[in-house]
C-alpha cells in the first residue's frame, strides 16, 4: 500500500496518471472506478461534486504546471458557489468552463496564482469513499464536497473573491 497526495492508502501498482493531477495511479483508477459506481447506484444523483473534490485534493505540481493551478482555483470556485452560494449542479455545468474567462479578467489578473494546499485534504478521499458499502457510500459521497471545502478553509476569502466575481460578472 501507499499513500497517495490525497491522503488516501492505495494500492502500489503500475499504471496511467492523469496528465497534471499528481496522483498515485491506483488512486485515479479508484477515481474512475468510483464515478462508475456512482452512475450505477443513481445516474440521477451523479453530480459533478466528485470532480471538484478529485482535483482539489490531489494538488501535487501545481508550483510546476499552470494547467494545476488553474484546475484548483476553477474546482475551488465551483466548491465555494455549490456549498456557499446555493448555485445547483446543473448551473455549475454551466459555469465551471467560464471560470477562468470570467474571473481573471474581471479581477485584472494575468493568472492563477500558486494556492498553498492544506497539510490534511480531510478524511473522506476516493479510497476511503471506494471502500464503503453502498448503504454509506451516498451519503459520504454527499458530505465529500463540505470535507473538502473545510480542509481548504485557509484559502475561503480568496476564492469567496473570484466565486463572487464569477457570479456577479454572469
């Protein structure tokens, strides 16, 4: 077993990666696994939540690779208008391609500037969510948004900043 830049203890095995998100590779392969399972157990409550939560809790080169800090601020304005501005699934859809379009300009920045991740991304990540029963797996899935987002509290005024400039700029 190893542990992955999420936290989560995974298998040590061979595999792909995806391109920019450090992760172990069986903690992607859970990932996707995990989205599996979750259109499985109800297409309908399959929300984009888990995306959001994925690529914030795997944070690793974002120092290195603009395309990672531009994936943490734009899941992190999508976790903040989800759980603090009531925005719904589907208007995030909507919303979360703009993110960058949107915000930088309106705020007059060039770029995404380097978050410091959290020492702790919380306790619920794709290995602990793979592992539980079906009868746990919904509503942890539900709480994995509100876990993420708490373990992020240091960076909450300044992506409160760009969630608003978002949503008033739309």
């Amino acid at each position: 077993m190893e542990r992955c830049g999420c936290g989560g203890l995974v298998p040590v095995e061979g595999g792909p990666r995806h391109p920019y998100m450090e992760s172990a590779p069986a903690c992607w392969r859970l990932y996707g696994e995990l989205t599996i399972r979750l259109l499985a157990l109800s297409p309908a409550a399959a929300q984009p939540s888990h995306v959001d939560c994925f690529a914030t809790q795997h944070t690793g080169g974002a120092d290195n690779d603009r395309r990672q800090r531009s994936s943490i601020a734009v899941h992190l304005v999508a976790l903040c208008a989800r759980i603090e501005r009531g925005i719904t699934a589907v208007q995030l859809q909507r919303l979360r391609p703009r993110v960058s379009a949107t915000v930088l300009p309106t705020l007059g920045m060039d770029d995404w500037p380097l978050l410091t991740p959290p020492d702790d991304y919380g306790e619920l990540t794709v290995a602990v969510l793979w592992n539980l029963p079906d009868d746990e797996f919904g509503p942890s899935l539900a709480d994995w948004p509100g876990c993420v987002w708490s373990a992020w509290q240091h960076q909450h005024a300044t992506v409160r900043v760009w969630t608003d400039a978002l949503l008033e700029a739309l």
